[in-house]
C-alpha cells in the first residue's frame, strides 16, 4: 500500500467565485456514505507552499503548533506569476548544482519562533483544555465560543470570498494573515517587482508581488528558496490583530477576510494555528514492539487532513518544509530530500528535527514518524538486541504494572533502548553501494540512446540496439521471460551510463534528478533502516542486506531514481499493511521480516525481497507518475505489482528460465486470489476506473469526491493490485515483454513529474505500437475489457488454464498428492500399522511454490490430525513467512486442528495486517473453542489495531 500522490500542475477552469456560488460546496455536497469528499477550491486558489513548525506531545497523544501557507490565486486571464509581472510559458527543469553557492546566512536550522508568540500566547509545553473548532474573532458565534453555524456564516460573508481547506478532527484556535509588508523588509530578501510605465500588466499589491517573487525563485536558486520562505513564514500577524474570521465543519476549515470579494484580493500568506486531538485518523498514537511509545502517519482513507489543514485533491501541488520537536529520546523521520541533523531547542528538552521537499507533491504524500527508533547497521544489530532486551523487558513490565494513568510525558520519554545518542548527532550511518553485477552495462553516450528509441520505435531494431531479424516472418519478439538455449540471466536494456544534462523535462520548475548526470548513474541511493530494538537482527539480516541490490536493481529497469536517498522504517505491529512509500521512506510491516531460517537463504527472504522492490517501485509510479483521479489507484498499484516481479527477479540475477517459472506461478496464485475476491465483493468495487467517462470531472470551485474511498471493504480489498497486474501482463503479452519494459521507461522519461489518467499510458503505448489496434485493441475495447466492467476478462481464463500446467505448478500438484494419499493411510490417521510402509520422500520446495501446495491442502475436505502434525513437521511451518503461515492457520481452523491453535493466535498478534479474514473463519465455523480464541486475540491487540481493521473484525467477533 502508497500514499495517494503524484506530481505537477494541469490546466483547470479558472473562475473568481461569489459566496452564493461557494454555498452548494459548503453546506449542500454530500457525498455517498463511503466517499471521500476533497472540499478545497483548487480552482480558486492554491497552496503553492507549507511551512510547518509542530511539536509532538505524547502525553496528551496530540501534536500542535502551526502551519503557514503560501498562497497563489488562479484568474482566467493568466496565472499569478502573470500578474505579478513575472514572464509566462513554460520553466526548464535545473539541476540543483547552481544553488550550492548560494549564500546560506537564512539557515533552516535557526530555531523557529515558540508557537506562544505566533498564536495568541498559547504555550505549547503546558497541557490545556481543547479549544473550541472554529471561529474568528468577527463573529458573535466565535466570541461565545462555538463555531459559527452554516446560516450564521452565510449571513456574514458580505460576498467575500471563502478559501476552503481540507481538514478534519482539528482544533483549530487561530487564523492570521501573516504581515508580508514586514518580511519583506528584512535584509536579503527579495525586492518588490516594478511594472514599467505604460505596461499593461494589472495593478498588484506590493505584498502579492511580493510574495510570488518568493514562489517563483527558479529551480537553480532552490536552497535559498526555501530560506526565504522559512523566514517570510516567521514574520508577525498582519497590523491590527490580523486575525481572520473561520469555521469548521466535519470535512473542511472555511476563511474570509473581510473586503476580499476574489481570490487575487485574498492575503497571499496565512497562518493557522491548532492542535491534533488524539482520535484523529491520519495519525497513529500507538506502542513499539519495546513497548515505547511513537506515532506515525498511517496511511488513512481520510490522508492528511487530520494531521495539518491542506488542500488534498491531486491537483494541487506544493512544496514543504516542517521543523518537528521530539522529546530528545526520539527520531523523527520524515519526507525530506536531506536527513535531518536535530539541532536542541534551548527552551524544552526537545530536538528540533528540520526536513525539506523541492519537488511539488499532494499534501497527502507528507509522511511523519516520531518514536524510540534505533538504527539499523551490520555491526549493532545483534549487540543492541542482546544487550537491551532484558533490561527493556524489566522497564516495560513496571510500567505496565504502574499503568498508563501514573505515566507522566517523562516517564513516558525515558526508558531503554533510548535513540537519544542517534538523535543528537551519533553516526547516523547511511547505506553504502555494494558492487553489484548487471547482465548487461550499456556506456553508449545520449546520441545513441536517441537513435536506438527512434530505431526502436520504428521497429527497426531491439531495444539493446541490436538489428531485429525479419526472417522469421510476423513472428512476435521473443519475451524475456522465456527460456534461451544459452539459459541467460534476465536482460535489460540498461541506460544507466548514459545521461544529458540539457534534458528537457515536461513539469514544472523543481530540481529534478532527471536532468542531472550524477542521478543517472547513481544505481544505489543513500538509504538507511530503522526499527525497535527487538526487531533489529531481523532487520539487519533481512531488509539492510536487501534493500541495496534491490534499489540496484529498480534503477536497471527503470532508470534514475527520483528521489536522492531513502528511509525504512519498521513500523508497530498494528500497521494495517505490509507495506507503505512516500516520498523519501518506505514503512515496512514485521510481517515481511522472515521468522525462520528454513531453505535456501534466498527463498527464506523472498516476502521481503518482492515487498520491498513493490514499494521501491512507488517511487516511479504512485510518486514520480501519478493518478490525477485516485480512483484510478490501478495506475499506482497495478504497475508497483507487475514491477516487483521484474526487479525481484534482476536483484536476484534469475535467468531466463527460472524467471518465467517463478512469474507462471506468482501469476496462478494471484489470479486465485482475485477470483476469490471478486466472488466475494460488491461489483462496484471491482470496476477499475469507477467514475468511468466522468473520471476526473470536479465541481466548478475544484471540489470533488473519491468514489468508494471510505468503504470499510474497499480498505482490504487488492482488485485494483492484481487487476491491474492482469491488465500490464496482458498488455505486455501483445508486444513482448522485453519491449513493454523499454516501453515503460520511455513512458517515464516522458511523464514523470506529472499526474496522468489511464488513456494517457494506453495512447501512448497504442501510438508506439500500432499493430495492436490493427489486432483490435482499441482504447474503447481495452476499456470495456479491463476497466470499466467487473468480474474477470475472457484472455485472464484462458491464461489462468496454461499457469496451472507450468512447470512449478505441477511439481506441487506431485506433493499434493503424496500428502492426500498420506492421509487416508492408516500411517496418515494417526493408527498403529501393521507392517512398515516406505518412507515418502517429500520434494524441497519453494516459499511460493509452499503457498501453492497449502492452497491446494486447502481444497481437501478431510485432512487428519496425524497429517496436519506431519505437514507441520516437514516444511517447519511455524517458522516460514507470513504468507506461509497464514495458509497454515487456514488450515488449522478449517480441520479444528487444536493442537496448532497456539500458531493461529501467534500469527493473529504478530501479523495484524494479514490476519483481519481469519478471525472471520473462526467465527463462521461456530467451534465454541474457536470462538472463545478469536476473542481473546481480539482483546490482546485491540488498543494497537489499525481503526478500519479493528472495525471489521469487531464486526464478525462482537
């Protein structure tokens, strides 16, 4: 599972609205039950930049301070920028190299101004009552302390305009326009522009002016940028107060100025000050596996707007920059292209951790973790483990014996395993690049690389460069993944020697890697992985040994990576998924960490290879390339899923052979899996572009809803996974898999930075290959197939019958069968034998191929006790990956097989985020005993569960 991203501005209807225009969008949009309204006015205006200055109370389970928005009003007539007198058309893409002379006296890490001088004097060290939601000082209904109501804010508004937030469970206490005439002043910043005489450029207030000239900085100048902005968000309230009326409602935060009939008459910088309160959905206030306290974003339908008031559509890009206090034994992690280096805030015994984006995001991709973190290194794994576990076990135990209502925030920070060395300033070691070895280095220089695609598109040459043979007749090219006589190692055209610094890129004005040569050829990127204590050999020996020959990897077959270093995070046990990436850090569920050392080392870390290399691939499609409609989550996830396979298989320098086995049986497993799921789901949630034609359609203010985004089912469902996979296979079995691969790093090359719809990657692939269409497949026909109908496609049968003979599939059906006749023998139920039978040899299997043959075990309607014990024993079942494990413990329930219930407990406690069904099938069997177990795994992780998940199956036990 991602974040909901993507990159750059697209062209809206540009209007000025009245308040009677506003009041639909206000008062009267309700959506269905299960959609996610996006209430901000995009079309309006937009935030073009957040400064956040938070800190983190763990006693209070809330985090507080501000956030300060820059601002950029939409017109018909042209942009801001337009009127601001600056140039229109297009902006190149920069390196970031013309920045680093640029002088640095406006550091980032200067301590931002207390939130006590910036909000009223409210001190954010001190517990307080919660303040009232919404209100400004202007309206009476503000001065008794309640937020205004909709007809009382309506009688008000005097035709002003009203700029409208995401925003939901925050209490918010102020809104400020910020005084920019003041922070313009200060030395260094940058000058008012001055129209010419007789120019037709529009009148603009010195502080709009003023304020664009800080936003259009180009990509060059990027660090002083930033600089600027940090101390412009310092500035103090406008004259006279500079409060301004608000109100909040469940989805949104509504502001007016009074007098601002348009969006270019609203201030162009606003400060709003508030808290989080503890049972807001964007964040997790939960324990560690060392009982230690943290928080973090957990990927919530609802996104961020719990977490800072925002504006969430897709559309509306910004950049950000936040400065978070922790108490001084905690790590903050964070999107951020530098890792922070915490500077002490001389007033508290807080940190103070500063991070920073340059490339335009969604708010939604903003991603925050804060707890007892530990680093992961070759050397302190098992040391740190061996050395703290007892001591933190005896910490933890008295605290629990004291209970959480004895616990001051003090006693709450200290503690074992303390990350306070790492903190301030203790090697925060980041990952180097091992040699790694490619199938096939290509240093040919940017002109060839010109030629080959122009060659390739013409369909004269492969995509190495090689002449293609036309003897063959209209034979299709040959798929990588089929086997050659000479058994090779996976190939791919491999780019990453090349580069062009004059590169011109199709987004807007960021320092993107694209465009810098050290980028291209930089196949691992700095990396670093963090967990608790009790999990860090595991993480060493699992995702540290990983994630450098998978990042490797990813770079082979999709090129630059877009982001300059990464962050992994072993996130708590109720994490509701496997996995999550954002921009800069991935969060990885325990579940992928393997629990044993059973087979070849290779097999044992396969859950965790294939995870990790399915969220480096949201760094090019989710992130980099993203949906500018999220109910096409397809475009995210269908490309992160077919992806991992290949760079899996890359990292693990598979041949041709092994990799088109290991992607026959990977693709049996996931087809049953979805025909599973769509047997047993609503056919509205089984449509990939559900909005169909109205995809991407919004309200005439940019307000719109995500269709289904709420639906409890819809949070566990992987429809949009592995239809989506579905749909790339088959698409790649039209023009041979090797091409489509070349194809979509073309299509990277092309896009990225950019938010795009389905028919942009299906045109563009039509374009470039033409004789799919002359085949029939149209862009109306892929549609009708694939995305806008439910159930599953004729070509997915007819395939699913050739993956059930591959080669793989049928030595599991040999070890399935030995097994079934095992259990109807006299050895098989458990009774004395007579005579002594042979001995069953029993084939070594891989983790997959494991799944499978437990799948099948699965089908059976009688399995005996003695069998179910000899299968347990055999492939050492307790100690296989969590995907093993949870076939297992199928099986246990469906044959009440007592004597494992002690594993089916212990995979519903540790790994929360696959077990939410099984509790369902303890339930459904009406055993008293395997009801009283569900239960009680119930009642020992409720407090950490993830709320939809805890939802659902209080649903099925209670």
């Amino acid at each position: 599972m991602q974040r909901h991203h993507c990159a750059t501005s697209i062209k809206r209807t540009q209007v000025q609205p009245s308040s009677a225009q506003l009041r639909p969008y206000l008062c009267d949009m309700e959506p269905d039950a299960d959609d996610l309204p996006l209430r901000a006015n995009t079309n309006h205006i937009l935030v073009r930049h957040y400064v956040l200055d938070l800190a983190v109370h763990f006693d209070r389970k809330v985090i507080g301070g501000t956030v300060v928005l820059f601002l950029e009003p939409c017109s018909s007539s042209g942009s801001a920028k337009e009127e601001a007198g600056g140039s229109p058309g297009a902006l190149e893409c920069r390196s970031r190299d013309a920045d680093e002379q640029e002088d640095a006296t406006i550091g980032l890490a200067e301590t931002p101004t207390r939130a006590k001088n910036r909000c009223a004097g409210r001190e954010r060290d001190a517990p307080e009552p919660r303040a009232p939601p919404g209100s400004g000082s202007a309206h009476a209904a503000a001065e008794s302390g309640g937020s205004p109501s909709p007809r009382s804010w309506e009688a008000n508004s005097g035709g002003d305009f009203t700029l409208l937030l995401d925003c939901c469970d925050l209490d918010v206490s102020k809104v400020e326009e910020v005084d920019v005439a003041s922070a313009s002043a200060a030395p260094g910043l940058l000058p008012h522009p001055v129209a010419p005489e007789g120019s037709a450029v529009p009148s603009v207030k010195p502080e709009a002016a003023f304020v664009q000239n800080l936003l259009s900085v180009p990509a060059g100048q990027w660090r002083r940028r930033q600089q600027l902005l940090s101390l412009c968000s310092r500035a103090p309230g406008a004259p006279g107060g500079g409060s301004l009326p608000f109100r909040t409602d469940r989805w949104s935060l509504q502001v007016r100025k009074k007098g601002a009939v348009s969006p270019r008459d609203f201030p162009r910088v606003l400060r709003i000050c508030y808290e989080t309160r503890p049972e807001g959905g964007s964040v997790r206030w939960t324990q560690d596996q060392d009982n230690r306290v943290c928080v973090y974003t957990a990927g919530s339908p609802i996104n961020n707007r719990a977490l800072f008031p925002c504006q969430e559509p897709p559309v509306a890009m910004s950049t950000w920059q936040a400065a978070v206090r922790a108490p001084s034994g905690c790590v903050v992690l964070m999107s951020g292209e530098e890792a922070a280096v915490p500077v002490e805030d001389g007033d508290t015994r807080s940190l103070i951790w500063h991070y920073y984006v340059t490339m335009p995001m969604p708010a939604s991709t903003f991603t925050l973790a804060v707890g007892h973190w530990h680093q992961v290194t070759a050397e302190n794994a098992p040391t740190l483990e061996r050395g703290l576990r007892d001591k933190a076990a005896r910490s933890n135990a008295a605290k629990l014996e004291a209970g959480p209502a004895e616990l001051g925030e003090a006693d709450l920070m200290s503690g074992l395993g303390s990350s306070s060395s790492v903190a301030k300033g203790s090697p925060l070691k980041t990952g180097s690049s091992p040699a790694v070895a490619f199938c096939r280095p290509q240093e040919s220089p940017a002109t060839r690389k010109a030629f080959i695609f122009s060659e390739w598109l013409e369909g004269n040459l492969d995509a190495a460069g090689n002449p293609l043979e036309r003897s063959c007749g209209d034979q299709t090219t040959r798929s990588f993944c089929q086997s050659s006589a000479g058994d090779e190692g996976l190939s791919l055209t491999d780019y990453s020697g090349t580069g062009d610094d004059a590169m011109s890129c199709s987004h807007g004005d960021y320092p993107c890697r694209f465009t810098e040569r050290s980028a291209r050829t930089q196949r691992v990127i700095p990396h670093r992985v963090f967990g608790p204590v009790c999990l860090l050999q595991k993480a060493q020996m699992a995702v540290l040994d990983l994630l450098p020959r998978c990042l490797a990897a990813a770079h082979t077959v999709l090129g630059v990576h877009p982001f300059p270093r990464l962050d992994v995070l072993i996130v708590p046990a109720g994490f509701s998924s496997l996995g999550m990436a954002s921009p800069h850090i991935i969060f990885l569920s325990q579940s992928v960490l393997c629990a044993g050392t059973f087979g070849p080392r290779e097999d044992a870390l396969s859950l965790c290879g294939s995870r990790i290399c399915h969220e480096i691939a949201h760094s090019w499609f989710g992130l980099l390339i993203g949906a500018r409609d999220w109910t096409e989550e397809w475009i995210s996830e269908g490309f992160a899923t077919y992806l991992e396979d290949i760079i899996w298989a890359q990292a693990k320098q598979l041949s041709l052979q092994q990799t088109a086995d290991q992607s026959d049986l990977k693709a049996l497993l996931r087809c049953r899996r979805l025909t599973d799921e769509l047997q047993n789901s609503e056919e509205q949630l089984q449509v990939l572009r559900p909005n169909l034609e109205c995809t991407c359609q919004v309200g005439e203010s940019g307000s719109s809803t995500v269709k289904h985004a709420l639906n409890p089912d819809k949070t566990f469902m992987q429809v949009h996974y592995l239809k989506g996979y579905f749909l790339l296979r088959f698409l790649a079995s039209q023009v041979g898999e090797k091409y489509f691969i070349d194809f979509i790093r073309v299509f990277v090359e092309k896009y990225h930075g950019q938010l795009i719809l389905s028919q942009d990657f299906l045109q563009m692939l039509l374009v470039t290959f033409p004789n799919m269409e002359r085949k029939g497949l149209t862009l109306g026909a892929i549609y009708a197939d694939w995305l806008d109908r439910p159930g599953i496609p004729k070509w997915l049968y007819e395939r699913n019958a050739v993956w059930s003979e591959a080669r793989l599939v049928e030595e599991v059906k040999a070890e399935v069968g030995k097994w079934i006749l095992l259990s109807g023998s006299p050895q098989g139920k458990g009774r004395k034998r007579k005579r002594a039978e042979p001995k069953v040899n029993y084939k070594e299997v891989t983790s997959e191929q494991l799944v499978m043959l437990l799948e099948l075990l699965l089908e059976e309607e009688e399995l005996s006790g003695a069998t179910l014990e000899a299968l347990q024993r055999t492939y050492d079942l307790q100690n296989q990956d969590a995907e093993v494990k949870h076939r297992w413990c199928e099986l246990v329930v469906k044959h009440s097989h007592a004597r494992a219930y002690g594993d089916v407990e212990h995979f519903l406690v540790h790994n929360q985020a696959m077990g939410v069904y099984l509790y369902g099938e303890l339930m459904v069997q009406e055993d008293r005993e395997q009801q009283t177990l569900a239960r009680r795994c119930l009642s020992l992780v409720q407090e950490e569960m993830d709320q939809s998940a805890r939802r659902v199956v209080e649903e099925m036990v209670l």
